[in-house]
C-alpha cells in the first residue's frame, strides 16, 4: 500500500475504447492526484472527455461511486 500511496499521476496513452475506460477507472478509484489521458488525435480526445463525464454522472445517478465521491469532483482531476 505504501508505493500506491506515493504514485499522483496516472496517465494512460491512447484515447480508444480501452483507454478511456482505464481512465475512467483510475479516476473513479481516487488513488491519485490527477488522471492524464494522451491521444494523437484531438477528436478521440474529446470523445474520450465526453464518455468519462456521461459515464462517471451515470454510476453517479445510480449511487455507485465511493461514499463523497461526485462526478464533477472526480472530472476536476481529469487532463
């Protein structure tokens, strides 16, 4: 546990099916300070941003998040 707690950056390269959902992921565990996203292509970053923020206010809706975990909060660590 202590080597987690030293990691604050998590970044997943490639913005496709499988990396947006490690990001979305990582941000929803809360391990770290910010959670970076890298892609090549602009439009798969923003179709990456926009599945995050309607999949992390989904699980939201459905009470599924961490108890004091909000969507908002969780995209604020989001690059």
């Amino acid at each position: 546990m202590d080597n987690i707690q030293k990691i604050k950056v998590f970044t997943v390269i490639g913005a496709g099916t499988m990396g947006r959902e490690i990001a979305q992921v990582a941000l929803m565990s809360d391990l770290f300070s910010k959670v970076y996203l890298n892609d090549i292509n602009v439009k798969s970053l923003d179709d990456a941003s926009t599945f995050i923020k309607n999949g992390l206010q989904k699980i939201e809706s459905k009470g599924k998040l961490f108890q004091g975990l909000t969507a908002s909060n969780l995209m604020k660590k989001y690059c």
